[in-house]
C-alpha cells in the first residue's frame, strides 16, 4: 500500500495474524510501524525498497513468523478515549445550543 498514514487494512491484517508490506512515509517510519506490530514491514516507496521488503516477507512466511504478535494500540474505547471524552463532553456543555 503506498499512503501517507497506515491504513486500516494495514492495521487489521496485522492485527488478525498476516504479514504486512506496507511504504514508510514522513513520521510513519519503519521503526514504528514495526513498534506497532512486528508483523508489519515498511519500504521506502521505491520499487528496489519494496521488493526487498516482499522478499523479506516471502522468507518470513517460508521460515514461520508470530502470528499472534500482539498490536500495539489501544484495545478498547477507554484506553482510546478515556483520557479526552471528559474534556469533549465538558466543552459540548458549555458550547451555546443553536436556535
């Protein structure tokens, strides 16, 4: 996938066992999506950086890889939005109700 942010597809395949290629992009370097889930390789986005990774990937899948690596993001709304859902609700209060 080349974009400039990990994708759900990307998340969710990891997430449910398979090994991901994936492009780096700005912040969204290799180093952290492999933070988020050593299941997920990131390439430069250029063709000789891809096909490396698809080779690394080709190896893994023939050598066995973790497919229960655990995914690095939050696992439930509280881990998600526990921390600002009462800073939202308090200024949804105090916001004036259209007329």
């Amino acid at each position: 996938m080349l974009s400039p942010h990990t994708s759900y597809p990307v998340l969710e395949m990891a997430a449910s066992g398979g090994l991901v290629v994936t492009n780096s992009f700005a912040t969204k370097s290799a180093e952290r999506l492999g933070r988020i889930s050593p299941n997920i390789i990131a390439a430069r986005p250029a063709a000789d950086s891809i096909a490396a990774a698809l080779i690394d990937a080709a190896g893994r899948v023939s050598r066995g890889y973790d497919r229960l690596a655990p995914l690095a993001l939050p696992d439930s709304w509280d881990a998600s939005l526990g921390n600002v859902v009462g800073d939202v609700a308090d200024w949804i209060t105090r916001v004036p109700a259209a007329r």
